[in-house]
C-alpha cells in the first residue's frame, strides 16, 4: 500500500489551529466637561497674563525712556508741584499714550493670534437704538460717579490710620497749554479706546463661550486689580461691572468707549479749569458737572423703566448661560495667571498703602 509523499500537492491539507488575535480595547472617549475645563482654565490663565503684563512692560519701558531722555540733557527729576513721576507733564502724557497701546492694547492683541481669532469676532460693533444706548450710557456715567463715594471715604480711613490713602498713583498736574492738551489726549481719549478694548472688547470675547456672567465678572475684577490700590478696588470693580453690562447689552464697544470717555473727561477737567482759572472756579466747575451727570443720570433711568414697562426690556438683558461646565467658578479663578496676577496686586497695594 502507496502512501502520497509529504510534498504531494494532491495530499488533504491538515487543519491547524491559527495564534490567537490580540484585540486592543479602545481608548476611553475623552471627557467633555474636562475638555471644557482644561480650556476655561487655558482662557481666564490667558487673560489674566495679558492684564499681568501691563506693569513690567510699563516699568521697563516708562525706565528706559528715563534714561534715554536723561542723556539726551532733559531734566527728568522736577519738583512734585511741576511734574508727574518726576517727568515733565507733557513728556508723561506723551509716553503714557504710548504705554496704553504697547502695554494694554498689544497683549491682548497677542490672545488674538494665539487663539487664531479676528478682531470683527472679538470686538462687537452692533447698531443700537437710539434712545436706548443714550439712557444706558448716562446710567453707567452715573453709576461711575456715586462709586467715588465710597471711595474716597475708605481713603480718608486710610489716612487717619497714618497709611496712604490716595487713590490714584499719579496725580494729574499741568503747567501748560501743551499739557493740557496731551493730558486729555492721554487720559480722556487713549486710555478710554485701549482699555475698553482690552478689558471689554477681547478679554470678554475670549471667555463668552462659557456664559456671559463668567465673562462680566473676570473682566470687572482683573480691571480692579490693573490700578494696584486697596482704597480704588471697589470703585473700579462696580465701575467695571457696570461697563461689561452695558457691553452686553448694546453688544457695542463704541458706548463703552464713550462712557469711559466722559467719566475720564469729568475727573480732568477741573485740573484745566484750575490752571486757566484758579483753584476756586475748577471747584465750581467739578461741582457743577457732578449734579449735571446726577440729573441726566436719574432722568435716564426713568426713560428706561419707561421703556421697559412698555414691553422693550430695556433694563435686563437675555443672558446666555454658555457651555456648562462642572465647578466653573473655581476655574475661572484657579489657574496660573490669575493666581500670579492676585498676588502681584496684593504685593504692589501692600506698597503703595505704605508708601508715604
């Protein structure tokens, strides 16, 4: 009996067994409210560095224009009555309109490239009726003025416990014509457009896709904290509330611009009625403007009570609750930036409060 050789092609092929197939487990599916957690963090850090980097780049810069214009034979080390800082006022005016741009304006600009944004998504221009924008923007001036109240009593608390009760760092001086005109460049015009920008405009956009109250709430608060004073915190947080609310409402940075510009525009102004007119009649002048901005301000809140009980809810605007996300107040607060940006204005208010 033949037997097929072990090479037959025609021999039946023996069934064998094949190694088993190892099948990998997918990965787990990410976790959304993580996802959305990592990024608010990411956002709010972002931010808060932006605002941070206002104070070194403003030393650094405000420094070196010292030194440069020192060698150049200027006098940088006047009198307190005749210079701001040390500086001549109009030299101080000049480069403080330089510093809202390079310190305000450009890191924030920086979020934009980073994030790959344009600035029509960032800042809202949007056509606002009338009569509505008008009353808001005389409210909001209002609200501004009655916040220096309260203001200026914690100051005075302040001195009377021997501690530095000024609220502003740098007090306004002119000696000139010139300077008169560069101040209200500088502080009425510049500062208003670069800080309404920053704060309202790309700090807001950046942090509305988790709900509108996050984004009002951060930006009024490392607003407060960019003038580093204990005594001008609270003015400057319900100041800053006030202005974010009413960006949400006209979804218009142009009124924000304008209210900043006018509240800016009423605190300097006796500073050039003084330099024209004497001390007596800039006291007239600032009085008088205070009960104008009080009677504009009260007939403006009726005309919106007026038109929000007339159906036009003109006094609480819709506001968008965003993407939810677990425990979003720790992290709109824990996070790198802020935590940095909290101390540096604890540190530098600890200084200026001892600084007599």
């Amino acid at each position: 009996m033949s037997t097929n050789p072990p090479n037959n092609p025609y021999m039946p092929v023996q069934p064998t067994s094949a190694p088993p197939v190892m099948v990998l487990p997918y990965p787990p599916a990410p976790d959304p409210q993580k996802q959305e957690q990592k990024a608010l963090r990411r956002s709010a850090s972002l931010v808060s560095f932006a605002a941070l980097a206002a104070q070194p780049l403003s030393f650094v810069i405000m420094a070196a224009a010292g030194v440069f214009i020192g060698l150049c034979g200027v006098n940088v080390h006047l009198p307190a009555g005749q210079s701001v800082a040390g500086m001549p006022p109009a030299l101080y005016y000049l480069l403080s309109s330089m510093l809202s741009f390079l310190t305000i304006a450009l890191p924030f600009c920086l979020i934009l490239l980073i994030d790959k944004r344009s600035l029509a998504d960032a800042i809202l221009v949007e056509k606002t009726d009338f009569l509505h924008g008008l009353s808001l923007v005389l409210v909001g001036l209002l609200l501004c003025l009655l916040m220096n109240y309260p203001a200026n009593l914690i100051s005075q608390l302040l001195e009377e416990l021997g501690l530095n009760g000024e609220i502003n760092t740098e007090s306004m001086v002119v000696t000139s014509t010139l300077d008169v005109v560069l101040m209200f460049i500088s502080v009425v015009l510049v500062a208003p457009i670069t800080e309404e920008f920053a704060f309202r405009g790309i700090l807001m956009s950046s942090l509305r896709r988790w709900g509108i109250w996050p984004a009002v709430l951060l930006s009024a608060l490392l607003f407060s904290f960019a003038h580093f004073s204990f005594q001008a915190m609270p003015v400057v947080f319900i100041g800053g509330l006030a202005m974010a609310l009413l960006y949400v409402w006209t979804r218009n940075i142009w009124l924000n611009i304008f209210v900043h510009l006018l509240n800016n525009f009423i605190a300097t102004l006796p500073i050039a009625v003084e330099f024209y007119a004497g001390t007596e009649t800039a006291e007239t002048v600032s009085n008088l403007s205070m009960f104008i901005v009080i009677g504009l301000g009260i007939a403006a809140l009726i005309v919106l009570l007026a038109l929000h009980f007339t159906g036009r809810h003109a006094l609480f605007p819709k506001i968008a609750r965003g993407v939810p996300v677990r425990k979003k107040g720790l992290w709109l607060f824990l996070n790198v930036g802020f935590i940095l940006y909290f101390l540096t204005f604890i540190g530098l208010s600890l200084v200026a409060l001892y600084a007599l």
